[in-house]
C-alpha cells in the first residue's frame, strides 16, 4: 500500500487484519483518511506522521505502549484510539488525549469499585430533565468520523467512527449529525423533548457507561425518525436500517426506526436486558450497508439515536453516597409517596421473617465469611453468581453438560438465563488446587484482557462451594483437538494461526499488560478455541506476577512435566522465560501432532524436542510434520520449529521474548540460526518422566503431590513464594500502575 502516493482514502475496518501498522502507510503524502478500526492489529503506533493526514481510526485493535508518540496531540487530528492496550498512566495524562485511559479493552477507570447505579444520555442534544425528574446529561460534542468523548467524571463515554460519502459539506456535522427538529411536528405526547435532537453516526456509534455497579441492568433505547418525510413522494422512500448491540451480543438486527414507529416523527422506546459484571456496560450501534443511502440526499443512512438510559434492576438496591442516578428517578412524587408507604407497612411483616431466620443463618454466614473477605480483597472485583443460578445453568450440573475434568475438578456447560452460554469450572472438594489458586486465578485473568485470553465472566462463592465462570469456547482444548479421538484435523494454516494467537497472548501477559505475569502452566490443555478456533490461553491458577527489575523469582515447582524449563524445575527460577520455554514444546506438539512424550513409540522417537533435533542434525526437519496434513507450507514448518529450538535453550537468555517471537512467525525478523542441541538433552537424559518429579522433590524444595493423567500438573504450595497473586500485590500494581 505504501507505493500508492495517490491514494487519499484508505478504510481496512472489520477485516481481521494481523501484524503490526507498516510506518510507510503514515507517511503517503495525500493520504487524508485512514480506517484500521475492528482489525488484530498490533505492535506500536508508528513514530511519523505527516501533516496531511487529519482523520485516523485505529480503535479496536491490540496496540501497546506506555506512551504515545508527539504527534497524537497535533492540532484538528482526528484520533480514535479506543479499545487497544495502552498501558497509560495518569501522570503521562498530558501525552494522550483526555480519557483515553478510561477506554483501553479492560475499562480500568472505576475497575472494580462500581460506584455508579446508571447513566442517562440526551444524545446529540443539551442536558435535559423529564416530567418525571430524570435528568438526562448533555451529549452535544462534535464528534468527527474517528472521535470520542469521556465524561470529566468518568461515568460514561461515547464514540463514533465513520465518514459520510457522497456528502459535499466541509463541516463537523457530515461526520456525526445532532439533528434538530420542531418537536411540535411530533403526532404522539410519547415525550417529544426527547426527539427534538439526536445523535446521528456514518457507521458505528458506542456509548459506554463506565463505574457501574455490577448486576441486571434494564436498558432504555429512544429513537425517532425525522430525515424521512411522510408525504408519499420520492423523498419518502429512504430507509434506515442497522444493528444494536449490548455488551457485544446482538440484540437488533436490521432495526429500522420507521418501521418500528409505525411512521416518522413518531417516537418510540424500547427496553433491553443487560448483566454488567466488569463495572462496564457497551451499547453499539452499527450500519451495516443495508437500507438506503441516498434519499432524500446523499448521505442519509446510519444509526440515530436521540435517548439512552441504564437502571440496574435490583429493586433492593441501595445507592452509595456517590451514585447520581438511581431507579426511583424514574418515578413521580406521588409514585414515591405510594411507594413509601406501602414499604411502611410491609416493612414489619418483613423483618419478622427475617428474625426468624436470622439466628438459622448467622452461625452458617460465619463460616463463609472467610471465603467472602478473601474475594472482596480482590482490588478489581468479579462478577459474583449465587450458586442457584449456576445449578439452573447446568441444569443442576447434570453429568450430559460435563465439558471435561482436570486438577481443579469438573467443567460444566451451562446457559445464564440473559442466553450466554458459559462453562462453569467447579472446584471439588478433593481438589488440589486451594483456596489461594482459586483466588489467585479470579484476581489475575480479571485485571488482563486480550483477544488470545479466556474471557471470565465471574465467580461464586458460597459456604465451601466455589466456581469460576468462564465464556464458553466450542471447540475446547488444543490437545482435544490434535491428540483426541475426536481431533478436528487442522490443517497447516490454522496451526500456524493458532501458535501465533498463543504467541500474542504470552506476549501480552509478559510485556504489554499493565500486570506482568507469568503463566507458569503453558500447555496444549490450557489453550482453548472458540468457533473460528482462534486460541485463548486458560487456567490462570499457577500464574504468578513478576517485577521487571528482578532477574527472576525463586518460588516453588509447579507446571506440567514435559513444558517444565530445566531452570525452573531443577532450581526454581521463575521468569517469563518459563513460559517461552513451554510455548516451543507446544509449537513442536503443533507441527508433529504428538504429545511432547509417547513411550509407546520407539525409543529415538520417544521424547518429541530430543527426536525434532535429530532430525534436524540430520538435514530431515520435514519429517517431523504430522502424517495428517497433506499440505503445509515448509517455510512456515522450518521458521516454526527454527523459533521452537531459539525457545527451548538452555539458557533463559538466550530464548527470545514472546513479542520476538511473534515478530519471527509473521516474519518480520530472522529466525536465528542455532548450531547445537541444549545441554541438558545430552547431560542428562531420563527414561522416564516421573524422574523428573522424584528429582525435584528429593531436593526438598516444595511438596508436590502427583497426578499421572496424560495432562496432569504438578503444583506445589505458593504461600511461601515471595511474590504472590494476592491483593497487596495486585492493589500496588494496579493502582500505581506501570
């Protein structure tokens, strides 16, 4: 694209685009507008700009840094940023553009605290307070076609991104329109102050409300439509058509207001269900090319939106001192006065029967106190789900919605009653994993958020019942999917995919999240893949936060023997290095399709990275590809199993960081030539891996108890490890930032 000099406007949105932005793309000497939004792109912004390029869209990307480069503050720049992974700190504030922070992919303004019990918006028009005392706050910025907008309190944000084609005026308002009209046009008293103005979008339009408190929400949607008249000429037969969503799922589609309405001018209000359960809630709006774009002039399509309120739905709910917006705002003073006084009287009866249960529970409630305090020491909270919900899920965790089983104890499908389908994974009574990898695995995967890391959902703890609720991934786990009875045979471009995706993930975790962490448990087992089989790195249980300026931790064992580097599991030197480590052994597993251990096969071929270098010695690396791929790429085959011999030294510095080898696998750098196998392949050499076990914890360094399932771990008590996932580590981390 960079020897296009003529080239003046480039939109690439929505087109999965991976790698990193090629700096001769911002350097095109006519280029005005450029589009890049809703792709994988990664890496860093480019350090040049030039001039002429006003209007750039990079939202919804995974782009890092701790800071920007100069040029984002450049005068009449149009910049949207939303939605990637800067790890921005507020005393860097003047290098960004306001509230940037507040809109990274994990939302960290209000993160966990919930402060707020809703929003209201009077979209595209001044504030605005209703018949019945709600006041909506004013949304009357300029939003041009990459902009966005937060609020000085932080309580919620919109942002816009398109251009309308075809349209001859300069100004602001052919990018997003506030429309006004005479609200005395209006044929219903359905509140006609709300659709004197809107918010109108070329392509997409998101509102978040930020600091929400989690639980059930009930969103409210206003919408009238007034480009198009009524008069049944030409200027009549505009049609405008696009998509609603609500914490990304799909809730509209193809929604046409005028349809809707019955006719123009006609105002109309729909409600919508909502769970905030990260202290956030996204409404989206999305033209998708459908309806008209042309009448009654150029440039008349796009979603409007002329109201937005969020009320969470939890009648018992009391707002702190802080919340501005409660649901009683919706009732009028009589309503109130009803209310009150119906409460008076019931108030009683209820108290009774609370009494009467009260001493029942009081000695039940403490004995769970402990698990409660431990959770709420967690400085970005989860969602929590009472163990009712998650029976009715799994429909009482029937053994036909068993996903699978592991340390931790089983995973159960389930369906939440908003339609999400979730797996919840159980911790059984005689699980090894304790109470502090239980906590530890919430504290850690809710401050990280990347597109290669499981989603959780939330947790429930009650009395000694304990469960993590995680999306759930249709095709479950990369070892289920190479080594399974029912494998799904990848071909060669979807692993490569995949071990690329594994590789972001890591790097995301060791280098660009405002946490650094170390998996410590990296293996085909703990990546699943959803419906289009990108992978998502799980189990977060053994993970462990590191200080850059410590050469490594000494902690002890955990892992899974054959992903195990021979620092860490002769020693107990942990660094980020470990993980790299156990990615080559999975990209070998990748290529090969085996286990990284088999002693059903001959002896030469028995250990997988041991038989990968002697066919490389021998000139054959080719031969180590998997039988059942007919076709595959032997650069890509040669580049990969190059980058998992770099991964697997010896040494943990001579193995390359993730994001070098996310670089190497897109081919962005060479792949280093390596001359000889690793040390300890040839000093030392076992016939069997429970040696390995029996090693470690004759060194007295850790208890370790034993699993022999084919993906066991081997996990040893934490609480003596120097640097813990628990909450001052968590808290400093967090609210100092990096």
């Amino acid at each position: 694209i960079g020897e296009y000099q003529q080239l003046s406007f480039l939109d690439l949105s929505f087109n999965n685009i991976r790698g990193k932005i090629p700096d001769s793309l911002f350097n095109l000497s006519l280029l005005h507008y450029l589009f890049l939004g809703n792709n994988e792109l990664s890496g860093t912004l480019p350090a040049q700009k030039i001039p002429s390029l006003h209007t750039v869209d990079l939202s919804y990307n995974y782009l890092v840094g701790s800071s920007l480069p100069s040029w984002v503050s450049q005068p009449n720049l149009q910049l949207n940023l939303v939605a990637n992974n800067f790890a921005l700190e507020s005393s860097n504030s003047s290098a960004f553009p306001s509230g940037l922070d507040c809109l990274q992919r994990s939302f960290p303004c209000h993160r966990g605290s919930g402060i707020y019990s809703g929003f209201a918006i009077k979209c595209g028009g001044p504030e605005l307070t209703t018949s019945t005392k709600t006041l909506y706050e004013r949304e009357d910025e300029t939003l041009g076609p990459a902009a966005y907008y937060v609020t000085n309190t932080n309580k919620w944000a919109v942002s816009n991104v398109g251009f309308f084609t075809g349209r001859t005026k300069p100004a602001q308002t052919s990018y997003s329109d506030t429309i006004s009209t005479n609200f005395s046009i209006f044929t219903n008293d359905f509140g006609p102050e709300f659709f004197q103005t809107a918010r109108l979008s070329a392509s997409s339009l998101r509102y978040y409300g930020l600091g929400l408190q989690n639980g059930n929400y009930i969103v409210t949607l206003q919408f009238a439509e007034t480009a198009f008249s009524e008069n049944k000429t030409w200027k009549s037969l505009g049609k405008r058509v696009f998509d609603i969503y609500i914490q990304g799922n799909l809730v509209s589609q193809d929604f046409d207001i005028r349809k809707e309405a019955r006719g123009s001018y006609i105002g109309i209000e729909r409600d919508f269900p909502a769970q905030v359960s990260e202290n956030y809630l996204e409404i989206h709006f999305f033209w998708a090319g459908k309806g008209t774009c042309c009448v009654p002039v150029e440039g008349t399509y796009g979603p409007s939106i002329s109201a937005i309120s969020a009320i969470n739905n939890n009648p018992f709910l009391v707002p702190n001192a802080t919340t501005e917006f409660t649901p009683s705002s919706r009732s009028s003073n009589g309503n109130l006065i009803g209310l009150i006084v119906g409460i008076s009287i019931g108030v009683g009866g209820i108290l009774s029967v609370f009494l009467v249960f009260y001493v029942i529970r009081k000695r039940k409630r403490l004995q769970t106190n402990d698990n409660e305090e431990e959770l709420l020491g967690i400085d970005i909270r989860p969602f929590t789900f009472s163990y009712a919900e998650l029976k009715a899920a799994t429909e009482d965790f029937n053994p036909a919605n068993k996903l699978g089983e592991g340390g931790f104890g089983p995973v159960y499908k389930g369906t939440l009653n908003d339609g999400r389908v979730v797996a919840v994974k159980q911790l059984s009574a005689a699980s090894h994993q304790g109470k502090n990898q239980f906590v530890t695995e919430i504290a850690i995967i809710s401050a990280v958020q990347h597109r290669n890391l499981v989603k959780l959902y939330g947790c429930c703890v009650e009395a000694d019942k304990r469960h993590l609720v995680y999306e759930h991934l249709e095709n479950k786990s990369l070892d289920q999917a190479l080594f399974g009875e029912r494998s799904l045979n990848l071909n060669w471009s979807t692993r490569y995919d995949i071990c690329l995706g594994v590789a972001r993930g890591l790097a995301y975790l060791h280098e660009e999240s405002r946490l650094r962490i170390v998996h410590r448990d990296v293996k085909a087992s703990n990546i699943l893949l959803d419906s289009n089989l990108i992978p998502k790195i799980s189990d977060f249980g053994l993970a462990k936060l590191y200080d850059d300026n410590k050469s490594h931790i000494s902690t002890g064992i955990a892992g899974t023997i054959g992903y195990l580097a021979p620092e860490y599991a002769m020693r107990g030197h942990l660094t980020e290095k470990t993980d790299v480590f156990a990615f080559g052994i999975v990209a070998l597993e990748m290529v090969s399709g085996r286990r990284n251990s088999d002693s059903s096969l001959e002896e030469e071929k028995m250990y997988l990275l041991e038989w990968a270098w002697q066919l490389h010695e021998d000139n054959r690396e080719v031969d180590l590809v998997d039988v059942k791929l007919s076709e595959f790429n032997e650069e890509e085959v040669k580049r990969l199993i190059g980058v998992s011999f770099l991964c697997t030294q010896s040494s943990p510095t001579l193995r390359p960081s993730m994001s070098r080898v996310v670089a190497m696998l897109l081919g962005d750098i060479e792949v280093s030539t390596i001359t000889s196998k690793p040390g300890y392949l040839t000093d030392w050499k076992s016939d069997d891996p429970r040696s390995l076990r029996n090693d470690v914890a004759a060194r007295g360094t850790v208890s370790i108890y034993y699993d022999y399932s084919e993906s066991s771990s081997m996990v040893g008590y934490i609480d003596n490890s120097p640097v813990s996932a628990s909450k001052p580590m968590l808290g400093k981390a967090i609210n100092q930032g990096r």
